[in-house]
C-alpha cells in the first residue's frame, strides 16, 4: 500500500490515470475531483456485468449514490456515507 498526502494525490494520480499505467485498483479521494474523474472515462462501468451495482442501489441513499455516475449514468465510483469516495479499476 502507498499512502500520498491528500495534497500531494491529484497531481500524483492524474498522470497515472490519464496514462493508464500505474494507477491503482482501489483508492480514497476528495469528493471535490469525482465528477471531473468519473466523467473522464478513466473507470469500468460498474453498472454493467459482472458488477451490476445498480442491483444494490436501494443500499444507498439516492443523491449519494448518483455522485458515482458519470454523465449517462453509468456507475464508476462508489461513494461512502462520507466525503470520501472509492473506485474500482481493473
């Protein structure tokens, strides 16, 4: 695990992102950059198979959920019940 001051991570993470090498399967971050990353495209839709998260909306309060879709309403990222949100990559 590779722990990146909360500073220090956008700068960091972008580049890996934007590359598509090095960046990390899982990771915390500001809720401040979800919209501008998910609506990137960086992250698999998690709405579809074999994830089907939409399954499990219900789960969720439904203004927190919806902050992990990007703009057509796919799912990228989930977002805790904090301001803090995680996504998966593969």
């Amino acid at each position: 695990m590779t722990i990146v001051p909360i500073a220090d991570y956008p700068t960091k993470l972008k580049p890996a992102l934007e590359s598509g090498v090095g960046a990390p399967d899982v990771f915390t971050g500001e809720i401040a950059f979800l919209k501008q990353w998910v609506d990137a495209g960086y992250w698999e839709n998690l709405s579809e198979e074999p994830y089907n998260v939409d399954d499990i909306s219900n789960d969720y309060i439904p203004y927190v959920f919806d902050l992990g879709k990007d703009k057509d309403g796919n799912v990228r990222a989930f977002v805790a019940n904090d301001t803090r949100w995680r996504l998966l990559q593969t």
